[in-house]
C-alpha cells in the first residue's frame, strides 16, 4: 500500500462509511480500555463551519477517518487555546496500518482546521495506544493540561499543537 492512493474525503460523522469504521473503533476500545468511549458527540458538531469528519478510501474501501470539532470559546480548562478544536475518533483499521494512512489524516484534519481559523487542535487518546501517542508526538503534538471528559482519568494522555 502506497499513501498516494489514500483518497480523504469529509463525509460527515453519520456517513455509513464512517459509521462503519466509527463500530470497529469503539470495538478496539472495548478491548484496550474495557469499554467503549462514552465522550459525549454530537454529529453536528462536526460539520461545516463547525468541523469537519473524513473518511480516507484505499481503492474505494474506507480504511482511515478523523475529524475535528470547535470547542466552545472561553471554555476555562481550554481558554488559554481559543480557538480550539479537538480532534475525535482518529482510526486506522488493522489491515491498512502502517503504510502512514495516520499521518495523512491527521494531517488534511490539521490543513482543514487552520484553513478555519483554528489555532489550536487538542486530542486525547488512551496510555494503551502507545502508536497513536508515538504518530502525535512526531508530528509536533506536546502534553497539555487536561480537559473535557477524561481530564480526571488516569489513562488518558492529552495532547495538542497550534495549527495556526
């Protein structure tokens, strides 16, 4: 598999195709974290102007997806970031890991982000996925303080990086 043929689309987060991939995700969780991520999520949060959900296709079949959503400004645990975006529900599946379909998505999702005038993006992701913190560190992500849903829980890594 050659990243070149990765084909990023935003569907939106109640696509079938990312609804698809969104289940095998949350089957990960359950294996990982024993149980799904109960982040509260608002499809409509992710469209726009408010954020945007890809679905990356591999010769038509849909391997990747992320997305990102606005925070609400002036939230206290994330105003030193204003504007902020978070990125949620970052996957690759199995069969398509390792060939950079991560990186290529976190990457249209950090272009499509700053292009809105987002100047931040934060992320949280699991102490058990230690590939996904070794992608985000790479690409220039640094802790940040902790937020949103999982601030007070002690597998969570928080992350974030301006983007603009």
């Amino acid at each position: 598999m050659r990243v070149s043929n990765l084909q990023i689309r935003d569907v939106g987060y109640q696509h079938p195709d990312a609804a698809l991939l969104i289940e095998q995700v949350q089957a990960e969780y359950v294996q990982l974290y024993g149980g799904p991520d109960d982040a509260p999520v608002d499809p409509v949060q992710f469209r726009e102007p408010s954020g945007v959900f890809a679905v990356g296709y591999l010769d038509g079949v849909p391997v990747a997806m992320g997305g990102w959503r606005l925070h609400e400004p002036g939230k206290p645990e994330t105003k030193w970031a204003d504007p902020v975006a978070e990125i949620k529900r970052m996957y690759v599946t199995e069969a398509a890991r390792g060939a950079g379909f991560a990186r290529q998505t976190l990457t249209f999702l950090e272009r499509t982000a700053a292009e809105r005038g987002v100047r931040w993006l934060l992320l949280e992701t699991g102490s058990k996925q230690p590939e996904a913190i070794a992608l985000y560190l790479s690409a220039g992500y640094l802790e940040v303080p902790p937020f949103g849903h999982y601030a007070e829980t002690a597998l969570s890594v928080h992350l974030g990086k301006r983007v603009g």
